[in-house]
C-alpha cells in the first residue's frame, strides 16, 4: 500500500513556515506522496483568500 500524508491547514496566505513544515514531512516520510490540503472556503477576516488565489500567492512568493 503506498503511502500519502496530507498537511492540511487554511493558508492565508501561505508563508515560509508552511513551506518549512512541508520540507519536513517530505523528509521525514521519504517514501510517502506528501500533499498539502486547503478548501476554496472564503469567510472575510479569517480567510479572505480563495483556492485560485492561495494557488498565486504559493506562486508568486516562489516558496515552492
């Protein structure tokens, strides 16, 4: 069975430290599919971006 972790989280908006813990599931479960998680869920204050545009952000800030 292969093996798959998952890192959920909200991502407003994704900064180096998530980039940081990603790096660290990576390396701790080498022979695991690492995936990060998040909804397309907009709620004003608390998450104000969308799934598109966590996606830029993640671009844009070429933290990965």
């Amino acid at each position: 069975m292969d093996k798959v972790v998952v890192y959920p989280g909200r991502f407003q908006p994704m900064l180096k430290h998530h980039a940081e813990v990603y790096q660290r599931l990576v390396n701790e479960y080498p022979d695991a599919e690492v995936y990060i998680g998040t909804s397309d869920k907009v709620e004003p204050g608390k998450s104000p971006f969308n799934f598109a545009e966590k996606q830029k952000l993640i671009v844009a800030s070429k933290i990965f």
